[in-house]
C-alpha cells in the first residue's frame, strides 16, 4: 500500500471510509486489533469534528479532509488536513476525573471525543500551517 | 459495515440490538429508537451489542441521552460488548454508570 494522500468529502458518510482506509494500512503494517482500533477511533473523533463544527463555522458547505499517512519501521503517523475554522483540539477541556465520577445524567457532553483522541494514540499533536488545520497521530505497533 | 438497530419492549424492559458502526453519522438512528421506547417508560434499558465493531464518542453521548430521557431511575445494562468498546467505556469513566454483563437477565 503507497502513502499517497487521500481526499475525503468532509461529509460524516465519510467517516467509515476514512477508518476502513487507515485501517488497511494498519493490517498491512501488522498492528493488532487494539491499536487498529485506537487509531481508528482517534482519527474518527477529529474528523467528526472537523465535518460537524469546523466547517460549518467557517461558513464551508462541504469541504475536504486530506489524509496523509507515513510509516517508518513499526511507527505510523496519520495527518489529517482541513481548511476549517483554526481549532486546536488539544486547547479544549477534556472531561475531568471530577466528570468522570458524576452519575451519567449528570454528564458534560462536551470533549469525550477529544479525550477519546487523546488516550487512544501514542502521540497526539496539532500544527496550523497557513490556512491548514493538521492533526497528526503517531501509533507505535511495539509500545 | 454500516449500523443496524432494532427495539422492542418485552414485560416494560426496554431491548435494543445494535450491531456494526456506531459513529456519528449513525447516533441519531439510535436516537430515534431511544425517543421511541421512552413513550413507554420503561423500567430498563438492555443494549445487546455483541455484534457491535465499533463505537465512537456519539455513542458515548446516545447513553447519556438515553439515562436523561428514561430517567435516573432506569438501569442501562449493556450484554457482551467487545473489548475495545469497554476500553472505551472505561476511558471516560462511563462504565461505572452502566452494567456490563453477559445476559440479561443474569
């Protein structure tokens, strides 16, 4: 499998795409079933938000998510790229251990997905580059 | 892979069967059966899940909408999810709202 960029409409019909994709290159690189996983649902919850609210606010009917994926030895980075409003993922709060412990009514909605994000990679990290929003996730298959 | 649910109401237990992709592009069907077995208020919810493969943060949010709609009182058990789906419970502190078991009833 090459590491060719891959456009995907910024449409939540996209999502299965997007996690059937990294989830070939995971297969071919070896990874087992829980960082297969892991990343997949990392990359599922930015690019969610990226369709449902970075977009939108940027007044972008449907944009694009670009994905670029590199692989050196048993390390794999995922980059998504959007030309969405700026949002660093990893400047917004994220459920607590206060949260955490409310009964499930009592819940915040807000930032399980970026949380999600977060724990589910060995690396999580956000550039802005130009007018480009890049959300880079790195997977190591021996950690 | 796509998502499947399907609802019924036996003896007032609410029973919801899911199975393959639960993300964001999917939730609001769960949504739909969660609005449906609540006109019936029933006195539990059952998520039978085995065959569910993957499930995102939006349905993290379909459980905490489903505990607001039933009611505080309403216990949500959840029947042989699949490890990762459990990791996730447990990442975001969920789990402990919930019962994981293997049938229902026990």
């Amino acid at each position: 499998m090459d590491n060719a960029a891959k456009i995907f409409p910024a449409s939540l019909d996209s999502l299965e795409p997007i996690r059937d994709h990294v989830s070939a290159k995971c297969e071919a690189l070896g990874f087992n079933k829980k960082k297969t996983y892991g990343l997949c649902l990392a990359i599922d919850e930015i690019a969610t938000n990226i369709i449902n609210y970075g977009y939108p606010q940027a007044g972008i009917g449907l944009g694009i998510i670009e994905l670029l994926m590199a692989d050196e030895g048993k390390q794999l980075t995922v980059t998504l790229i959007d030309t969405a409003v700026a949002f660093n993922p990893l400047n917004h709060l994220v459920p607590n251990q206060e949260d955490m412990n409310k009964p499930l009514e009592d819940r915040p909605i807000g930032g399980l997905g970026i949380l999600l994000a977060q724990q589910n990679v060995d690396e999580f990290r956000y550039e802005r580059r130009g007018d480009q929003n890049c959300n880079v996730f790195v997977v190591n298959a021996a950690s | 892979m796509g998502f499947n649910i399907t609802s019924e109401i036996i003896e007032g237990v609410a029973k919801l069967t899911l199975s393959g992709s639960l993300d964001s592009s999917s939730a609001s069907m769960m949504q739909t059966e969660i609005q449906k077995v609540a006109t019936q208020a029933p006195i539990a919810l059952v998520l039978y899940v085995s065959e569910l493969e993957f499930m995102a943060s939006a349905g993290l949010r379909m459980l905490i909408f489903a505990k607001q709609k039933l009611g505080t009182a309403v216990q949500i058990y959840i029947v042989q999810p699949q490890g990762q789906i459990v990791d996730t419970l447990q990442m975001t502190g969920i789990i402990h709202s919930v019962h994981i078991v293997d049938n229902y009833p026990a």
